[in-house]
C-alpha cells in the first residue's frame, strides 16, 4: 500500500463543509481519516464496519486484541451501542461530555468484536473538538479512532505527526493545527462495581470523585510487577517511547538538575550525546547538547501539551541519552507522568 493522503487544512471556526462531506464519504466507504480532536489526532474508520477497523490495526501496526474507542457526536446515539448506561455515567457524561472522557459499558451486537479487540465491552467518546463533531456525523454517527502514530510511537499532536507515520498508508488528514490538551482522554470503566479509572487523563481521579463519590485507579497502573497487568489491554504495551535511552530524574530542583548535569558531562566523555527535557524554569541550568523546554510549571496544561512533541523531536536529532525532570503537578501530573514513565520504561531515578 504506498499512496498519499490528501491533506486538507481547516479550523473549528472555519469548517470545510465540502471535505468534510468527502471524508464522511470515506469513512461509509471503509477508508480512513485521520483528524483532530481535544486530545491527540484520531486515525478514524467506520466503528460498525469490521473491515475498516482490519484497516485501522494493520495502519499503525496495532496488536488486533487492543480495542478502539468509539466515538460519537450525540448524546443520543449512545444507546445504540451500548447495553446498560449506569446512573453514574450519565451524571458523568452530563458533566464531561462532550470532552476528554472515555466511558467503558457492555456493548451492543451492532458493534464489531473487530473494534472492541474481542471484548463484549466498548469504549465510547464524545469529543468537543467541532471538527471530529463534524466528521463524525458524516461518517454515520460511529467513528472507531485510536490515536492517528505508528503503534509504540508518541502519539500525533500536530497534522505533520500524522503525515509522518501515516501519511502513506491512508486517504485523508485532516489538519486542524495543535491540539488543546496533547494526552489522551481518561477512560473510566463502567463494567465494574465501582468506576474504575484504566487511563489518568486531563480529568483526573479526584475530579471525577468530587462528582460521583467512591472511584478507583486501575492498580495495574500503578503496580508495575509481571502479575499486575493494566485492565486496558493497551496499557500495557511499551509506548510513546523515543529512540534514545529517556530515564526520568526525580528530586528536588536542585539536586535533579546537578545529577543531570554530571550525567551528562559524563556522556560526553564516553562520546555519547546527551538530550534533557527541562522547563522554563530551569533550562538555562543545564549544559548538554540538546536541551528541549517542555514548558512551564507554573502552567502544567504546557507539560502535558508538548510531552510528545517533545519526545519526537528528539527522534529528529541524534541524541544517544535522555534525561527528563519528572513532572507531579496539581491535575494532569497523574497523566503526564503515566505516560512519562511508559516512555521511559519505567526507569526513574531518585535523587
Ligand atoms: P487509543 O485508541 O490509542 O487512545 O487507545 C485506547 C485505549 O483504550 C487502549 O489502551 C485500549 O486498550 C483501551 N480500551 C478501549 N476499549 C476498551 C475496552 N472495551 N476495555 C478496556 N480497555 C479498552
Ligand atoms: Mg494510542
């Protein structure tokens, strides 16, 4: 398969009414459009067609037992592909939807085992971005979407990631330039007793306990032993993860940027170039090759929306180590550092 994606450029406020009806076009056809959304680029094919889901794993080289989320853009086309909607995910859904919230139910027969990678449950969003809103309604109302990266690379922020992954193997990209937030939705699972949260997002488990009481973490997420696996069977792959060796250093300012630094004068003896993700306030400390500005702690949404930016351009230079602060801050620190610590393969180190 080599041809190229039509790339057509447009903005929430400035829709392309005629691409738009084209890409739906594609979507009833069994192709895929990758587009943007609130959270990371979406690789969207026609949920309810089983064939376009094939599609969608083979595209990013996606294992076929890790299940796409469906996305919607009408509340009142939930109850088609679900069986049960819990009185908590409603208020949920009132409260977030549409947003950067994922909801898990036990799906209806309409919905492919294809998309749902086997299970008997589906993984459903309703996104605010207006274009994917738009889309999703020329498609047919059903749009199977994982992040629009090669599988085991960062996901796509910007049109240009997309093209560069994926940019050969589908039909259309449509570019909406940066995403807002730059991590992928919370999921919360509905099939359980209790809301269980598979995937720290934007939203975070202490949010989504002052609206609904008792919410748990999934502890897969937070034990990283063999027996322990993540309930979301994408979590547990190896994922977002530069090139280069990333180890995460954690501490105080100080003694964090100190051991950066002698790390990294210490690569440069053995030969070895060295990259480090700083933040506004401390990038002008370190001395190395390449020092990448991830943003600002005083404004964590900068973290969480440059995060795999970051972890690309790196890609891009030849560096053999990296070195990242590590980054807890008040909302999005859950998220951040998941899929920080992924991408470092868990390797933190203490200072
Ligand atoms: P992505 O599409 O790249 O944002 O990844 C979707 C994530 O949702 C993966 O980690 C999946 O394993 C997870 N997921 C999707 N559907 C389900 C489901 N029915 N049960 C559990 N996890 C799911
Ligand atoms: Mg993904």
């Amino acid at each position: 398969m080599s041809k190229k994606a039509e790339i057509v450029a447009m903005t929430e406020s400035e829709l392309n009414q005629e691409a738009l009806i084209r890409a739906g076009e594609i979507l009833k056809n069994g192709g895929l459009v990758a587009f943007p959304t609130e959270t990371v680029y979406g690789l969207g094919g026609d949920a309810l067609n089983p064939e376009s889901s094939m599609k969608i794993y083979a595209a990013k080289g996606r294992p076929s037992d890790n299940p796409l989320i469906v996305h919607i853009a009408r509340m009142e086309d939930l109850k088609k592909i679900v069986k049960n909607i819990p009185a908590k995910a409603m208020v949920l859904a009132e409260k977030y939807w549409p947003g950067p919230l994922t909801m898990i139910f036990e799906k209806s027969e309409i919905v492919p085992m294809e998309t749902t990678g086997g299970l008997n449950s589906v993984a459903v969003r309703y996104p605010s971005d207006r274009i994917a809103q738009e889309l999703i309604l020329a498609g047919g109302g059903y749009v199977a979407a994982p992040s629009a990266n090669t599988s085991g690379r960062p996901s796509p922020t910007t049109a240009a990631h997309v093209e560069e992954d994926l940019g050969s193997t589908i039909d259309m990209i449509i570019d909406g330039g940066s995403v807002g937030i730059g991590l992928e939705s919370t999921i919360v699972d509905f099939t359980e007793e209790v809301p269980l949260v598979l995937r720290p997002g934007y939203i975070s488990l202490e949010m989504l306990q002052e609206t609904l009481g008792e919410v748990r973490m999934d502890r897969g997420l937070l034990i990283t032993d063999e027996k322990t696996r993540p309930k979301a069977p994408g979590m547990k792959y190896r994922h977002y993860a530069p090139k280069a060796d990333l180890t995460i250093i954690e501490g105080d300012e100080e003694c964090v940027v100190k051991e950066i630094n002698k790390r990294a004068e210490q690569n440069a003896r053995d030969g070895k170039k060295t990259g480090i993700i700083a933040t506004s306030e401390t990038a002008s400390l370190y001395h190395c090759d390449s020092i990448k500005v991830i943003g600002s702690r005083m404004e964590e949404e900068t973290i969480a929306k440059h995060l795999y930016e970051v972890l690309r351009s790196f890609d891009d230079e030849d560096v053999d180590v990296i070195y990242s602060e590590a980054f807890y801050t008040p909302q999005m620190g859950q998220a951040i550092m998941n899929r920080l610590l992924k991408a470092a393969g868990h390797h933190i180190i203490q200072v």
